[in-house]
C-alpha cells in the first residue's frame, strides 16, 4: 500500500534515498525550521480580524492556510479574502489538526501572545507577534529562550524596527554627532481610550459569534461587557499593558538600539489618581493610569556613558531645550536624544529624525550608511528569516529585552514613587519583595505558559 507523505513531512524528514539520488533534508542545511527559499510557507494566524488582518495581507505571496478568531463577525472580512484557509475559533484545536502550518502570525489581545506563540514554538513552527511581544516580563524571558531552543525564526511586531529612521539615528549617535548622550525622552499621545475606571457592573449578553471564554483565554474569569472589545482591552491589567505597552515597543525601540540598553539598574514610575481614589486611599486594581511618567536609569555599557530614560504618556510632555524652538516637534510621540553637543529627536516609530543646531545636522547630514537596510515589508523581513536568510530584524534575541524594558515601566507604576533595584540577569526586584509578584502573572486552568 503506498503511504501518503505530507510536504511538512517530506521537508522535514532524516535523508531520503529515491532513484540513486540523495535528498538532503532542510534541517541538515538550513537548521531546524528551515524551509528553501523557493518554497512558499504554510502560514497561519491566530487573531485574523483587525491588526491580525493587515498583517497577513502582507505575507500574501505565501499560502494563507488557516485562519483563527474568536469572534467570526470580527475576522470576517479576513476570511472572505482567503476562502481556501480553514477556519477555527480555538488557536489549541487548529495547531493540533494543521499539520501542514509553517509559520504562525499572532494578533490576539496582549493577554494571550505567550501562551498562543509557545504553543507554535513549541511545535517547531516560526512565529511573527504582535507588539508588545508578552503581557509581562517572565514571558517576554520564556519566549526569548524558546525562540532560541526551537531554532525558529521570530519578528515582533513593531514595524520601525525595519525602517530606514532607525538606522539613520542609530548611525548618528554612534558618530558622536551630537556627543555623549545622558539624557533620552520618550513620550506618547496614548492612551486615546478610557483608562482610570473601574470595572462594568451591567449584564450584557454575549454576541452570538463570540466565544467569550475563548477570549478570555489565560486571564480570570468575568462576565462579557463590551466595555473591552474589540479595542479597550489595552486599558485593563487582565488584558493588555496599558499605554505603554501598546506604544512603547514602538517608540522605546529606536533608543533601545541606538543607545545599546539591556536591563535597567532601577525604574521608579508615578501614576495619575482621580479625586475619587485619592480622597478614598485605595488604587484602582482594573485599569492602568490615566498618565504615568517612568525613569529608567541604565549603566555604562560598549563605550557609552550611564544614561537616564524618561517616559510620559496620558498627555505629559518633556520640557523642550532651546534648541528645538521652530522644530517640528512629534505631539503623538516619539524620542529626543540630549547629548553634549546637540539634539536628535525623532518621531513614534523611529521615522522623521531630525538633528539639531543646524551645524551639527549640516556636517552629518551626508554620513555614509554602514547598517544595512531592509527593503521587504516587516512581515516580508520575517518570511525571509523563515526560508533560512538573516534572522529578522525584530527577532526575540532582540525584542524579548526590548520588551522586558518596556514593561518593567508597567511594574513601577504599580509601586509609584519608590525606586525599583533591578537585577535583569536574574529578572528580580532586589529591594521590595512586594513588587516581584507583577513579573509574573497566575494563568487561569487550561491556559498556562
């Protein structure tokens, strides 16, 4: 009887000898994971309607197999564009029948990145996922080391990271073009839903193409409201990361890169209250802050000086030096860089640098390139490490610490006004045992890590 061999099979098999020829499986050539260039991926996505829908848009040159979404109505528009791709409510139910799946595209509210991603790690397939990569540091760790025990290739989602702004500011800083730089701002317009409330008291029924525990996922159960969906989640601690998490991977990226960062030494937050909460001394346990503003103090590292990084959101905004008076200074976010001898400031995603005095942009303005630049899209970026080329430009060897940095911003607030000793290697509070217990999270059964 002959035996049928799937594709994912056939690639992934030890040698196979056929007609006196040898075929050399891919892992031997390429590493575990990988597949030829000439080879279109088998991808699929777990949140297809929203963002999830703008990113598998542009990964159309390969096969769209199968698509998954809580809510039907939500990712309809997806499903209609690719009617061959099977369709699924459960992430849990579709890996475990697609044996054929390559790669996985993960678009789902931040509470459920992790355990949605490892599942397809684990299973040895590539994944690309949203920004922020996890809902809190210890994830953001697992992920990191899982991406490099598989041998997947892996993309946040933060599409700055591809683009030409990046590198354009990165090379400038590393020229010395405007000194020693001590001081960074970041700043964001976010957030623009409702944050500072407390949580719904109303009954509503649950639409009939949603499947609510399903959308709940890791996080403890609650009655359906919709309050939360399909875009205010990022306001409440059960599901998203808040003002800063949402923009952070974004705007903190470029000061990441071009200042060299790891882990911050200590990170000390302050938090908006309303009357209500003052005058009542209790915090809101439900939402993020209203504003935060969040110091991060960093060492010496590769030749540059220790450098402090603020950030503000909720409408806060950094003191501007004199030699920005007339610039066009980004209002909905972005970065300025304080040297010695000037000032870069760019907008939210790296984009849009501009150095300042004019003498010093006029003597760098033409400062040849020496990164590299990528001319695909951020998901094509990614679909290129698949098939074995360079590994992408986001990978979780660099967004896993990105986004630890970023959300120890989260951790601070919730402990506002003291100063955080952080030890990242061994990703603890050394100085309030009280404040270790936000690295992590409890998932609810059936949902863990």
């Amino acid at each position: 009887m002959k035996k049928t061999v799937s594709r994912r099979d056939f690639l992934t098999k030890t040698g196979v000898a056929t007609a006196g020829v040898m075929v050399v499986p891919r892992h031997v050539l390429g590493g575990k994971g990988f597949t030829a260039p000439s080879d279109k991926l088998n991808i699929a996505a777990i949140g297809s309607g929203g963002m999830g829908g703008g990113n598998i848009g542009r990964v159309t040159s390969e096969n769209i197999v199968a698509l998954c979404d809580v809510d039907f109505a939500r990712a309809a528009g997806t499903f209609k564009k690719f009617p061959k791709a099977k369709q699924y409510k459960d992430f849990r139910k579709m890996l475990d029948k697609e044996k054929s799946i390559d790669a996985v595209i993960v678009a789902t509210p931040d509470h459920t990145h992790a355990v949605a991603a490892m599942a397809a790690i684990k299973r040895g397939q590539h994944v690309y996922v949203q920004k922020p990569m996890t809902h809190d540091v210890f994830e953001a760790r697992k992920l990191t080391e899982a991406a490099r025990e598989y041998n997947i290739a892996s993309q946040m989602g933060n599409q700055g990271r591809s683009g030409e702004g990046t590198r354009r500011l990165a090379e400038w800083i590393w020229a010395g073009a405007i000194g020693d730089v001590k001081e960074v701002h970041s700043w964001t317009n976010r957030p623009v839903w409702p944050q500072g409330i407390d949580r719904p008291s109303d009954t509503v029924p649950v639409p009939d193409t949603l499947d609510w525990d399903l959308w709940l996922g890791t996080a403890p159960e609650r009655p359906y409201n919709p309050t939360y969906l399909p875009f205010n989640w990022r306001a409440w601690y059960d599901f998203g990361a808040g003002a800063l998490g949402d923009m952070g991977c974004h705007v903190l990226d470029p000061v990441f890169n071009a200042m060299k960062l790891k882990y911050p030494i200590w990170v000390q937050g302050s938090r908006s209250y309303d009357v209500q909460q003052m005058w009542k001394r209790f915090e809101n346990n439900e939402t993020y802050p209203r504003a935060t503003m969040i110091t991060y103090k960093f060492p010496a590292r590769e030749g540059m000086p220790p450098v402090k990084l603020k950030w503000y959101d909720g409408g806060i905004l950094p003191e501007w030096p004199a030699e920005l008076d007339g610039a066009k200074i980004p209002m909905g976010g972005g970065s300025m860089f304080i040297g010695e001898k000037g000032v870069i400031i760019c907008s939210t995603y790296g984009d849009d640098v501009q150095m300042f005095p004019e003498e010093r942009f006029l003597e760098y303005k033409t400062l040849p390139k020496t990164l590299k630049r990528i001319e695909t899209s951020h998901e094509m970026n990614w679909v290129e490490a698949c098939k074995g080329g360079e590994p992408a430009s986001s990978n979780f060897d660099y967004s896993g610490p990105l986004t630890e940095m970023v959300l120890m911003g989260n951790l601070a607030i919730r402990v506002p006004g003291e100063r955080l000793l952080w030890d990242g290697e061994n990703m603890t509070v050394t100085n309030n045992e009280d404040a270790n217990k936000y690295i992590r999270r409890e998932y609810r059964n059936g949902w863990e890590l």
